[in-house]
C-alpha cells in the first residue's frame, strides 16, 4: 500500500479508500471467527452439532403387514427405505423420491400414502400395509388379479403403487364416473401409459 505521498504497502498503493476496505474485511472475519469460537465451546454444542447432522436413532414399534416389527432406524430413515433396507419389502419401489410418481404407495391405518415422504419414526403403533400384505401368488387380492386380467401394467414398476392406489381408491369418497377416477389415481403415474387398462381394472373390482 502506499500513503498520499506515494508509499507503498504489501506492494498495494496505500490510499483512504484501500485502507478503509482493508479494515473492514479484517473486522468481518475476526468476527466470524470469534462467533464459531463460541458456538463450539457453548454448552451442549457437540450434541447441537450431531442433531444438526441428524446422527440420532430411533426404536420404531409397527404392525407391518400384520406382524409386529420393531426397528432402530436413524431419525431420517423414510417409511420407504425402512420398508425396502430394513425389512426386505422391495415390492414397494423407490421411484422419484419425492413424492411425484406413486410407485411407493403404502396403506397406513387404512389409508394411502406416499412412503417416500413420511419418516419411519413417525409411525410409532401404526399399522402399515405393503404390495406383500395386499395378496401372494395363489391368494391374490381382487385388485391385483384385475390388474392380471385387464394387462394394467407393461414395466410393472408402477404397478405395486398402482394397485395400492386402487384398492384405496374404492374406499374414498368420489363421483364414480371415469374422469373423477382418473383425478383419483392421478398422483400415481404409468410411464408406459397403461392408464386405460388400469382403469378396467379398477372398475372391474368396483361393479363385482
């Protein structure tokens, strides 16, 4: 820097404006410093930090398709990934995970929901049912031997949520007519575009 009469500082010229700015970078991170400083050293801070990173575990208690599961699962362990990694239900599919596609569809207590956005711990006592609790090969539900019949799949990746959708579908309030069925189902999506045949399906089960 150099002063007004041409000295120089760090090889920078020394003016007012250059000092100024100088000084106000060094103050900022003095200041920054000093805060993480206390963060660190406050009481409790280490444990702040490990909730911060979501280290924490958890011991859920579930119904899963009618048997009762206990399951220690970190606090950010989705429905899904308990269901798929914990106890080796992979019918329900991990599609988008963010809740736009359907393919994860679960019945909890009864009603359908998105297991990709609902933690696991959240479900404490809950009931919870999978594509494996709905039918085996031999005992199929009513939905899913429509779903046979009518060809409501091609990839059959969407077809676990599909059909768990659909027997949720026939509980819920709606019109009955095949535009509010199609509304109903909408949060479930076909990439391969077997809409018409789930569709037949699901009216199949509904008027038998």
């Amino acid at each position: 820097m150099t002063d007004e009469s041409g000295k120089k500082f760090a090889g920078v010229p020394f003016t007012r404006r250059n000092f100024l700015q100088m000084m106000s970078v060094a103050g900022v991170s003095t200041g920054l410093a000093s805060f993480h400083l206390r963060a660190e050293s406050a009481p409790g801070a280490a444990s702040s930090a490990a909730v911060a990173r979501g280290a924490g575990q958890e011991t859920v208690h579930m119904t899963v398709n009618g048997q009762s599961k206990t399951l220690t699962v970190d606090n950010r362990t989705t429905l899904l990934d308990a269901l798929r990694d914990h106890l080796q239900l992979t019918g329900t599919k991990k599609g988008c995970d963010h809740g736009q596609c359907g393919a994860c569809t679960v019945h909890v207590n009864g009603r359908r929901v998105n297991a990709c956005l609902s933690l696991a711990v959240m479900h404490e006592g809950d009931t919870v049912t999978t594509i494996e609790g709905l039918g085996q090969p031999g005992s199929l539900h009513p939905m899913q031997q429509a779903f046979v019949d009518h060809d409501g799949y091609q990839c059959g990746y969407c077809t676990s949520g599909q059909i768990m959708s659909a027997v949720a579908v026939l509980k819920e309030p709606w019109s009955g007519d095949d535009a509010s069925l199609r509304e109903a189902m909408s949060g479930n999506i076909c990439r391969c575009g077997a809409y018409k045949n789930i569709l037949a399906a699901i009216k199949q089960v509904k008027t038998s």
